[in-house]
C-alpha cells in the first residue's frame, strides 16, 4: 500500500491538514504531545517554515496529504521528526516516508525521540536503520510527561 508514498515541498493548503492531524486526541497520546490551538499552531508553522536549517516535506499517499516529515537543528544535533494523520496509520506510509526522506536529507546522524509507548514509530525508525542509544524523561510545562528513547542513524539506509 505505501508504494504510493511521495514527498513534495510544503504548500499553504497542507497547514490546514497538518493542523487537524495534531489535533487528534489518539494521536497526541500516542506522540505524547499536546495539540497546538489554531493561533499557536500557525506561529509555530511560521517558524518551521522559515527556518534556515530545517528541511520539511508533506507526506502524500495515493493523491492526499497524509502528514508531514521534517528534519532540524536542535542543540547541535541534527533531528527527524515525522506526524501521519490517524486516518493514515497502518499502511507503511512513515516507513515508506522516512525512506525517501533520508535520501532528502544528507545530514548524518540523525537523532529521533519516540516516547516509549509509541511501539508503532519505534518499529519505523528501526526499520530505517535507528538504533536506540539512550534514554530521557521528558516532563512539560503543560503537565505532559514520560519517557522516551534516543534512536540514531548514522550512515545506515532503510
């Protein structure tokens, strides 16, 4: 099913996707992330947007936008993060994203953080060539809290 995976740059009709996507209530217990309101969202796409280091694509299966997959600095290390919508989940689509997107990206290692209980995303990473190499607590302003695993690539392909 995911062989009808493609990336393409970011288009403003995407945001509207992206932002309820994040705003799904399984999927933020899955990422252990909170969803943005639609002021905190647009701020936050205005920066990713316009950052110098970032690299950001959507994610499109089979004619629709599925999610996005993006990469970043961050304290000197070079991050991949990726968010498919829920309706998406299930058919290899971050496998097949991720895949495509480290050819994208040429910066290595990249380092993914993926709350434990996220079995699911863990499996994608590893699938890639991730490799945990450490662990964290994560505990947020907002009362979000647990933990997750470092996972890194180095030179390694899907």
């Amino acid at each position: 099913m995911a062989n009808n995976v493609t990336l393409r740059d970011v288009i403003e009709s995407d945001l509207s996707v992206f932002f309820e996507h994040q705003a799904d209530p399984d999927a933020n217990r899955m990422a252990a992330f909170p969803p943005r309101d639609k002021e905190a969202f647009d701020a936050h796409w205005a920066k990713v947007l316009a950052t110098k280091t970032g690299l950001i694509q959507t994610i499109v299966w089979d004619g629709y936008v599925a999610g996005n997959i993006g990469s970043w600095e961050d304290s000197g290390e070079r991050k991949v993060g990726y968010w498919i919508g829920k309706e998406y989940w299930g058919n290899g689509i971050a496998s097949a994203a991720l895949s495509q997107f480290l050819d994208y990206d040429p910066f290595r290692p990249l380092k993914a953080h993926v709350v434990k209980s996220n079995v699911a995303s863990i499996r994608v990473l590893q699938k890639c060539g991730f490799i945990v190499t450490g662990e964290t607590k994560f505990d947020e302003p907002d009362g979000h809290n647990g933990e997750e695993l470092i996972m890194t690539l180095g030179d390694e392909r899907c």
